[in-house]
C-alpha cells in the first residue's frame, strides 16, 4: 500500500501586507486578522515560474527526508497555473530541472483547491496499481499570474507556494495511509471562481455558501462510511479559504477549534498546497492517529479523506 | 412588535455572535452594529436556512438593518 512519507514546502520570500491594502478597500486590523486571518500574502518573484516553486519544495524535502531523485519513478504536479501556457506539462519541466530518470511517470492534475484530496488519491492508486515505488506529487498554482490587484475579493486571499509529497510503500517509509476519499463535483456553478478573462474572479458569497452547506455534509458521509464518530478524528485538516470559512465549517460541524488547525497569516491561501502545509507539521507527531483532509473550492469541487497513521 | 422581526434580530445576533438587538435598533444599519460582508453572508444563508428565502447578490446592499430583512422575508417566503 502506497502512503505519505514525508512532507516539505517552499513559500516564497516576497510578500505582500493587508494592511497596507487597509485604506483601498475600507477595511481594518480586526476584519484582517479575524476574518480574514491573513496578515500577508506570499509572492513568487517575477522569474520564477511554477516548476521552480516544485524545485524549491524538493529542495526543502532534502533537508527533511534525503530522496535519491534517482529512484524517483512518479512525478506529478497539481497546478491549474502551470509553466507559460501549458504545454509542455509543468511535471516534465520539474521532472528536467531535477534531472530524473527516463524511468519515471510525470503528469499534471488540473485541480484547484480540491486537488491534493483528489491527486493523493490518483497518485497512490496509480503507484500501486503500475508497481512504483516512489513519487513526488507535487503541488503549486502560483495565482499571482492571475491575480487582480484591485479586485479585494481575491488580491487579500490568494498567495504563492508550493508543497511535495514523498509517496512510498508501507516498510519503506509511509507513515500515514489513506483510508477513504469522497469527491464530489458541481459544474452548474462552476463560475463562481473563473479565470475566463485572463484575471481570477471569484463570487465570495457564492464559494461561502456552497462551502458551508455541502463540505460539512460530506465530512459527515465519510466519517459514517468507516463508522467513524467525529469525535474520533484527532484533526480536520480544512482547506484554508481564510480564517472566516475554516471558522464556520468549525462552527457547522461543532468540532473544538484546536482540532482543526488554520495556517494563514503569513501566506495566505495557496490553494492545493493549503492542505499539506497543514499536514506537514503533524506527520511526526505520534499522539495523533487520525486524521480528515477536505480541499473544496474551484469547480467547484470537493474532496475529502481520511487518513490512518501506519 | 412584529414576531418575524424579533426572529430576525435573533438570528442575526446569535450568527454574528453580537449582543442582542434591542427592538429600537431594528432599523439601524448593520454595519453600524459591526457586521462586515463576511458576516452578511452567514446572516443571509442563516435566512436561506430558516425560512426557505433566497437573497440576490444585488439585494444585500439594500437589505441593510433588521427591518428590511423581515420585510423580505416576509414578502418571499412560501
């Protein structure tokens, strides 16, 4: 069985603060740092692209878990900003820049922030099915490509990062496995985020309202699909929209906020790889054993997962 | 005074988590009360919720302080 090994993550050092956006869109230190609950928004420099932003999370996984990127035989980015206009796919460009073997899948996966849910789930299955045994999926979707710096519904939400996830057999370094994924998907109302004109747009109330409505309802199907209580999961690793939605979901499915983590204030929302910067600071602790992922957003999609520690 | 706009003063203080509205208030813009438009939206999916009434993204502006939400309610709902 395929399962995470480890975790690491590039956040790009340049950023920029809400709060010097205070006096353009009429708001405040409380609706930042409680609402919001984004004081900065990370930002990749003007030269780097998608693919470097991968390389950057590999670098960091070195310093974490050394992989010989020689015996890398899966390489997947979920980006839906990948290098220049797409072609070729952003995987291969890493895939060069790491100089990995011939031997070795590389593709993309198109998803927002449902991605890592639905990529964990492809890339595991596919290792096991095609008999590898050791991927990097990586995630990256730099929105400050698309971003409009005047549009307050999306320029005080979106930053840059990126994560890699070390995919390895159980015995040969997984330490936590999934165990169960829902996906659901509604495209009727697809265009609440959009890129149609070249610039991100993003219906607010629209995202809220589908957010608050159905994320909890599948939480609650996938944690009745295994006979799970809610009380049982250690941590709900919610994909952070900002502090005000994770505040909600929280709220609507009655959970203690210190079982649902938010990491916001310094980057920002990151989209696929808000899920696995959660993720990668509990892999090592040993008191939690399980754990519920949900990435919902751009589709507007959904998806959630439990995971087991090994 | 009208049992609907209590409803609503209700509802929206216990989603806004604010201190209760005093019935004099009903008419006062919530923004003065301190709800942004993150707080608007748990208010009118609170409404959606309860009564089974929708509200267009160009009705929030006007639908600004208890009264006119109850009045909408009141003209909607099945």
């Amino acid at each position: 069985m395929i399962g995470i090994a480890d975790i690491a993550a590039y956040i790009p050092a340049g950023s920029e603060s809400n709060f010097d956006k205070k006096d353009d869109f009429e708001i405040d230190d409380a609706f930042i740092r409680d609402k919001l609950g984004i004081e900065r928004v990370s930002r990749k420099g003007a030269d780097e692209e998608t693919s470097d932003l991968c390389v950057r999370a590999f670098l960091a996984l070195q310093q974490r878990s050394p992989v010989d990127i020689g015996v890398v035989d899966c390489l997947v980015v979920c980006t839906q900003n990948p290098d220049g206009f797409g072609i070729p796919h952003t995987s291969a460009v890493v895939h060069g820049k790491l100089a990995a073997r011939d031997a070795c899948a590389a593709f993309d996966i198109g998803l927002g922030c449902s991605g890592y849910v639905y990529a964990l789930s492809v890339v595991s299955a596919f290792m096991a099915a095609n008999g590898l045994k050791n991927g990097l999926l990586f995630t990256a979707d730099p929105y400050s490509k698309i971003i409009d710096a005047a549009d307050k519904n999306t320029v005080l939400l979106f930053g840059d990062g990126a994560t890699v996830t070390l995919l390895q057999e159980v015995g040969a370094g997984a330490r936590w496995l999934p165990r169960r994924f829902l996906f659901a998907t509604r495209g009727a109302q697809g265009e609440a985020i959009n890129n149609r004109s070249g610039r991100l747009q993003m219906n607010g109330r629209a995202v809220f309202n589908f957010s608050a409505t159905l994320v909890p309802e599948q939480i609650r199907a996938l944690l009745a699909a295994e006979d799970l209580p809610l009380a049982a999961v250690d941590r709900f690793l919610l994909h952070q929209g900002s502090k005000f939605i994770v505040d909600t979901l929280t709220a609507r499915l009655g959970l203690a906020p210190e079982k649902v983590p938010i990491r916001l204030a310094q980057h920002g929302n990151t989209i696929s790889s808000s899920i696995p910067l959660l993720l990668q600071d509990l892999l090592a602790d040993t008191r939690l054993g399980t754990l519920v992922l949900c990435g919902f957003g751009v589709g507007l999609s959904w998806a959630s997962a439990i995971l087991r520690r090994v | 005074m009208d049992p609907l706009r209590n409803e609503v003063a209700d509802l929206v203080q216990q989603t806004c988590k604010i201190p209760p509205i005093a019935a004099a208030d009903y008419g006062k813009p919530l923004k003065a009360m301190g709800i942004d438009s993150l707080d608007a939206a748990s208010i009118f999916l609170a409404v959606m919720e309860r009564y089974g009434v929708a509200v267009a993204d160009e009705q929030i502006e006007l639908l600004n302080c208890v009264d006119k939400i109850a009045d909408h309610i009141a003209s909607q709902r099945p």
